[in-house]
C-alpha cells in the first residue's frame, strides 16, 4: 500500500506557498493604493491650508513652534531656555486657536504665564548677580537691613581668642581693640568675618570695646538662609571676605617691608 504521508506533505507546502504568494501579491497591490491615499489627503489638506490665510498661518506658527523646541535641547543656560520656551508656547497657543484645537490651546495657555514669570525671575536673578559681582563698597552696608542693633559697654568682651565664631559684627559708633596687634576697627567697619566663615569657626583675635559702642551683629543661620535665597548676597559675602583677605596681606606686606607683587 502506497504512503500517504509525502503526497500529504507536499501538498501542504504547495497550498502554503499558494497563501504565502497570494499575501504578497495583497500587499503590493495594497501599498500603492495606501501610498496613494495618503498623498491625495496630504494635498487636499495642503489645498486648504493654501486657500484660508488662517490655516496657513496656524502651520507656519507650529512649524516655528516646533522648531524653536528642537533647538531649547541644544541650550544650556536658563534664560535662552526660558525664552525659547515662551516663543514656543506662544506659536503653538496661535496654531490651537487658528487650527482649532482647544487641548493644545489650552495647555499652552497655561504654560505661557508660567514660563514668563520664570524668566522674569532668572532675569532679576540675572541683574542682581551681575551688580553684586560689581559692586567695589566692602563696608558691609548692604548688609545692615539683615543685622540686629546692640549697645556696648567701654571694656566689655565681645569675642576671646579660641572663642567659637557666631556672630559678624559691623562697628556703628565708638571703637573696637584687638589687644593681640594693637589695632583698633573705626565706625563703618565689619570685622569678624574671616573666622566667621573659617572651617574651625575659631577666632583668631580677642575683640574689646576700647568705648561705649554701638554695633550691628548677625549670625551664621540668617547668613545661611540669605545665601541659599539669594545668590548676590553669597557674591557679596565673596568680594567681602575676599577685599579684607587683601587688605590684610597688604598690611602684612607693609609691615615686614616687602614689595607689592604685581600680577
């Protein structure tokens, strides 16, 4: 009796290459059509477009759109970026009104006033920073909305030697001594800030009220809290510590009689 199997098999791959054939040809005959339909709805669509002014302007204000947020992946500080963002939202917010599409209207919406209070916030950050990194007075005045008011005895200790540094002190009216170097500090100035801002905290000098005095004080929690809200204030408390740091090695240089160097 002859096999069945093989002749059963055979006609099995014959049938699968026929569906397998017949698909491939469904396919190819297909893609023209789809290609076709798609061309033709791009062109009525382009037609229209071309024939209301609206349109047009809702595609060329979301091609701007767009493109203005490709090019916010490429920028690196805050400002251009806010800006970017704005004139981005801003095309897409013309592009849902004119298109219409109302989601895409309204979430631009809401990101514009968003985006434009942020930018103004970097831009005032911006100013300050630039006139604190200007800024030549190393008085301390700037400093004195943020200190508290306190009278001194004449001999009364401010601060010894080894004491740990709490507070920055700016001297109102009469005279404070440094025993240590025989120096004194004249109304208008700061002093306690080196030791203040120092990885020990420690004071190097002992500070006394060579009169009675009046004196502006503030401690290392209200200068922390001013550093981290605002960053002019962090440059200001910089160019202070870094004009006293100056002087005094010019004072230094003075007394043993070196020369200046030159830079």
């Amino acid at each position: 009796m002859p096999s069945v199997a093989p002749s059963l098999g055979a006609w099995r791959q014959e049938h699968d290459g026929a569906d397998n054939g017949t698909r491939r040809n469904d396919v190819e005959k297909r893609c023209p059509v789809i290609t076709q339909q798609i061309a033709s709805q791009v062109s009525a669509y382009v037609t229209s477009a071309l024939a209301s002014p609206s349109e047009l302007l809702a595609i060329f204000a979301a091609t701007v759109a767009g493109g203005l947020q490709v090019s916010s992946s490429f920028v690196k500080t805050m400002v251009p970026l806010r800006w970017l963002a704005v004139l981005s939202n801003c095309g897409f917010l013309v592009y849902g009104v004119l298109h219409p599409s109302f989601v895409m209207a309204l979430m631009h919406g809401v990101l514009l006033p968003i985006n434009c209070v942020r930018l103004r916030e970097m831009s005032l950050l911006t100013r300050r920073v630039k006139a604190a990194t200007n800024n030549t007075d190393r008085s301390g005045v700037w400093l004195r909305p943020y200190m508290k008011s306190s009278k001194r005895k004449a001999g009364e200790i401010l601060f010894r030697k080894g004491d740990e540094a709490e507070h920055l002190y700016i001297l109102v009216e009469g005279r404070v001594d440094f025993p240590e170097i025989e120096a004194s500090v004249a109304p208008g100035e700061i002093f306690g800030e080196i030791a203040f801002f120092s990885p020990e905290r420690r004071r190097t000098l002992t500070a006394r009220c060579g009169e009675d005095c009046v004196l502006l004080s503030i401690d290392q929690s209200t200068v922390r809290q001013l550093y981290y809200q605002n960053p002019g204030f962090g440059f200001e408390i910089v160019g202070l510590i870094a004009g006293r740091l100056s002087a005094d090695a010019a004072r230094l240089r003075a007394q043993l009689g070196e020369p200046r160097p030159t830079a």
